[in-house]
C-alpha cells in the first residue's frame, strides 16, 4: 500500500568496493576478510531506497588496479563469452553477472576506466558520470584518487536501463552531503535533439595502435550517424602523450605508498606486486631504464618510468600537477568549442577482452583514463563482434604492442563497444549518442548480443 519507487522490486548486484552494512569491504585483500561495513555507501543506499533489491555483492581485482576480477581471496572470474579472457576491471564482477543475466542492473565505479572497459569487454552498457556528479562516500579507493576522477555509474545492458538507474542515484536536493557538489538533476536525454549535435570520433590514442575490430566499430558508428543527419568530423584530443604523463603522475602520486600500507599482511596477486616494483624503482636507475625502453622501442614503459614518482610527492609538486591538470582541461574544453563539437566517440580500448596471465594489458585504459583525467561524463554500449580476419597478431616492438598482438590471438567472436563523451554536465548528450548507436547496432548481424537478449 506505500509508494512504489522507480526501481521496486528490480534485482541489482553492486562492486565489491562499495560498502554494504554488515557485509565486507575488502578490495581482494585477505588481510580484510573479517572486515564489516557499518552501513551502506551512499550510491547503495539511493538504489535501495529507490526499490531495488540488493543481490550481493561482485568480484574486483585486488585493489582495484587491474584490467581483472581476481584476488588471492575470492578467486577468478571469467567473462562470459571466453573463459580463457577476464571480464575486464575493475568492475569485472559486476560486467560479468550482467553479461551472464545474473542480474539485470549493477553498480560499478570508474577511476580510469573501470566500468567502461569491463563493459567493452563484456558486451553491455555503462557510464562513468561527470566528476563529482555523484557522491563517493562509502566506497574503498585512494586517497591520490581526486573524486573528480572516480565515479560510481550505472551498468546494464541497455541504454534506457543506464537512465533509469543514473536518475535513482542523483542526490535529491533535501539529501546533499559534502561531497556531492552538484545536485541540480540530470536533464533527461530523450529530449535531446540529436541531429543538432556535432560529433567528434577518433580511431586512435597515441602510439597504442588499436585493434581492427575497434576502428571498424568506430568508423560504423560515424556512418550511423550520418545516416541520420548528425554532423560528424574527425577530432585530434590535443597533446594525448601529456595526458599519459599527467595521468601515470597523478595516479601514482605517492608511489604507492597508501595501497603499500593497505596491502601489508595479505596475500598479493604477482601482478600488484609487479606494480609495487616498478614504483618502486630508484630515481637514480629510472633514466637509464627509461633509456633503455627507448632503445628497443617500448614507448609505454619508457612513459611509466618518466612519469611515476620514486616516492610520495611534495605538497607543492602536487599542486603543481592539480594546476598541470586544470590547463589540461581548459585546452580540451577549447579545443572543443574550437571545433564546435558536443560528443567525442572513439574506441574504448586499443585491444579486446585480455587474457588474465598479462601485465601490460593495464596501459589499454589510457584510452579511458583520459577522461577521468578530464571529468566528462562518459560511457561505453556494445556494437559488434571481432571477425576471423580482425585478429591483429602483429604489432611494434613496445612491450604494451607485443602484448597485445598476443591477446588479439583467439578473439575472433568477442564483444567490441563503442565509447561516446560529451562536455561537462552533459550526460544527456552522451546518453542520446549512445541510445541512437545502440538502436543502430542493435540492427546488424554482429550485435554481441547476451545469452538474455538471445532467448526469444
């Protein structure tokens, strides 16, 4: 007999890095196995509060700072289309149980790509909102991480779903806490008249070449909307290798040191502790091993040494890099205006779904972690699957390259997503892209679709 809420009685399942009273919170560290959340974290709370019915919880990476969802504590999970190949991180769990149809709407967060590639890899939608759009309280993550960079959002497997949930997480006006900066609603992005739009695409970031099917899916996409009157025009993301910089530095600010101390006493999964070493590496030797990935051409591991701190920063270096960002940000958001355009699409990674056993399939988020680097909302929709001539087996010598031309092996039939973002508090526009794409793709013959969407 009480008012129903807009997501009564929906089944959800939520990342395991969010608090859930009287449930863990560990990141995969066995050392917080016994851990007991008080309450639940705000996001959490407004899902329910809005009707929804809390499954459980789903499987990260051990502190959250891999392309995975595996930890020493709770194990392995695979993605649904190749259980040989992760579901992506960090919020893999979360991608997998919805690709599977374990659970038909999810919560994940974002820090540098961690729904959109997880979705990318799974075939299902998602979307990291603007920077502080949406409050962080209660959700396990680093300090050095801004909360303009790492936000909670929605993952589901369509569009329509995305807005339904994005509208329960919103903080009412009568509800605001510290941290959510900006409470005015999101405007609702069927009203948006898309062939009003001016649409930016890439096909590529940086020297990270990416695969045949990410470019393929991209160029489609422009096609579509085309087709549909949407001015389209090629974008070049100005000064892309500063941004890797900015980003590595931020990210890494203190070398490690808070996820170190976090870590002390469990079990650690080889690649964090290959993490762990590579921050640690000292300054005197950082030149000559940069030098020497110069050398035989692995730009990527020369970009990493040149651009993480050997220790914790300064308060002024710090700074230094905030202000580093906020110019970064303005030449964007000018660059933009320049070109006249609302909406930037591109692929979402530079390879497919990766395989669990290497290291270097972290650096593909770089391709996502610009924009939390910039704040702007952004998201990912499923559009097609890798075909038997699309697997690109040979790439460069950089270590990151070779790499991936190992993962590309086998990927025939895998998902492949599209990543569309928009300007500042424009989720709106990027949310009407991605519904339009969505329906557009829907229509091929090489929609991933799920084993859900497959049943009559």
């Amino acid at each position: 007999g009480g008012p129903l809420g807009p997501l009564h009685g929906v089944p959800i399942t939520v990342k395991e890095m969010f608090d859930v009273g009287g449930a863990p919170t560990t990141a995969g560290l066995t050392t917080r196995a016994a851990h007991v959340a008080p309450g639940d974290a705000g996001a959490v709370a407004r899902l329910k509060g809005a009707g929804a019915i809390l499954l459980g919880k789903t499987n990260v990476p051990q502190v959250g700072l891999l392309p995975d969802a595996d930890n020493p504590l709770y194990g392995r999970t695979v993605n649904p289309w190749d259980p040989r190949r992760t579901p992506g991180g960090s919020s893999g769990g979360e991608a997998a149980i919805i690709a599977a149809g374990g659970s038909p709407l999810g919560l994940g967060s974002d820090g540098g790509g961690s729904i959109r590639q997880p979705c990318h890899s799974c075939g299902i939608c998602g979307l990291k909102p603007t920077g502080r759009r949406l409050s962080f309280r209660g959700h396990w993550y680093a300090p050095n991480w801004g909360s303009d960079w790492v936000q909670p959002g929605p993952m589901a497997r369509s569009v329509e779903d995305l807005w339904l949930a994005l509208q329960a997480l919103q903080s009412p006006k009568d509800d605001r806490t510290e941290l959510d900066i900006n409470a005015s609603p999101i405007r609702d992005y069927q009203t948006v008249e898309i062939d009003k739009l001016r649409v930016g695409y890439h096909t590529r970031l940086g020297w990270l070449e990416p695969s045949p099917a990410n470019v393929r899916v991209v160029k489609e996409a422009v096609d579509f909307l085309r087709s549909d009157g949407v001015h389209v025009e090629p974008f070049t993301v100005p000064d892309i290798e500063e941004a890797w910089a900015l980003y590595f530095a931020l990210f890494y600010a203190d070398a490690c040191g808070y996820l170190r101390a976090q870590a002390r006493g469990s079990k650690l999964d080889w690649r964090i502790k290959r993490v762990f070493q590579f921050s640690q590496i000292p300054s005197m030797l950082r030149p000559l091993a940069a030098g020497a990935a110069r050398l035989i051409g692995d730009r990527t591991a020369k970009a990493f040494l040149e651009a993480v701190p050997r220790s914790k920063v300064s308060a002024r270096r710090f700074a230094e890099l905030l202000a580093q960002q906020d110019r970064y940000r303005r030449r964007f958001g000018d660059a933009m205006a320049a070109a006249g355009v609302d909406v930037l699409i591109g692929p979402p990674s530079p390879v497919i779904a990766v395989t669990p056993e290497e290291f270097y399939a972290s650096y593909g988020l770089i391709y996502t972690g610009v924009f939390n680097l910039l704040g702007t909302p952004a998201g990912v929709i499923p559009a097609s699957r890798v075909r038997p001539s699309e697997e690109q087996t040979n790439r460069g010598r950089d270590g990151v390259e070779r790499a991936f031309a190992r993962m590309e092996a086998g990927s025939a039939g895998l998902p492949v997503g599209v990543h569309v973002a928009s300007r500042w508090w424009r989720e709106d526009q990027a949310l009407a892209v991605m519904k339009r794409l969505q329906d557009q793709f829907r229509a091929t013959a090489d929609y991933p679709r799920t084993p859900v969407e497959s049943v009559p």
